[in-house]
C-alpha cells in the first residue's frame, strides 16, 4: 500500500510569534511546515527544496520585500502552488484576489488558517 502524501506549507512572516503560531498550529495537524521570517528566506528555501510545497502561506508585508510579489516569484517557480496571503491590512485582499490568492485577515483564528489550509491543500492535491 502507497504511502499517503501529507501537505508541505512555507509560513513566510517578519512577525515570529505569527509564524511561530501558524508552524505550531499546522503541525499539530500533521502537516510537514517549513518557514521562513523574510522574502529572501522563503525563496531560498522554495528553490533548495526538490520535493513538493502545497501551499505558501505569506505576510502581504514583509521586513525584506512584498509578498504579493513572493508569492508571483514562488508560484512561477512551482505552478501548482496554493497561495494564501494574510495581513492585518484590509486594503490588500483586493489586490490578493486580483491575482487569485486566498486572503486571511489578520489577526486570525486558528480555525481560520487551518480551514484555509485544508482547502487550499486540497485545491493543490496534497492531501494530510
């Protein structure tokens, strides 16, 4: 019998206790969590890793960069990437949804991020 495949997510955010938080949330429901505290970061470790990411969940704004524009850079890079962008600033969901990428206000639940993750995952074809 195969193996299930379990859904990998990049959290991307400048704020450690954001990221800390979503790793930790993530994690305790099985799913493989990579992150990074910067747009340098979070490219680095996307191009580095041969293997699947399902989902990037990133900041709008980040101590180094945009990621909106992570996110554009991450998903040439692997198309098939779900994308959920996440900021304390309403304004940018138009901007999100302008490029087809769910948006999670923040603060947030931890419902919230994992519901959005269970269905972007699912979108992606990981399944947990």
């Amino acid at each position: 019998m195969a193996e299930s495949v379990r859904c990998v997510a990049l959290v991307v955010d400048d704020e450690p206790l954001v990221r800390d938080v979503a790793t930790i949330v993530l994690r305790n429901k099985g799913y493989i969590v990579l992150s990074a505290s910067n747009a340098a970061e979070a490219l680095k470790l996307s191009r580095n890793r041969k293997e699947q990411i399902d989902v990037l969940i990133t900041d709008v704004e980040l101590g180094d960069g945009d990621g909106i524009d992570l996110a554009g850079l991450i998903r040439a890079d692997r198309p098939g990437i779900a994308i959920l962008v996440i900021s304390g600033k309403e304004e940018y969901k138009r901007l999100a949804r302008e490029k087809r990428y769910a948006f999670l206000p923040k603060p947030f639940q931890a419902a919230q991020l994992l519901g959005f993750v269970h269905r972007l995952s699912r979108s992606a074809g990981a399944g947990v």
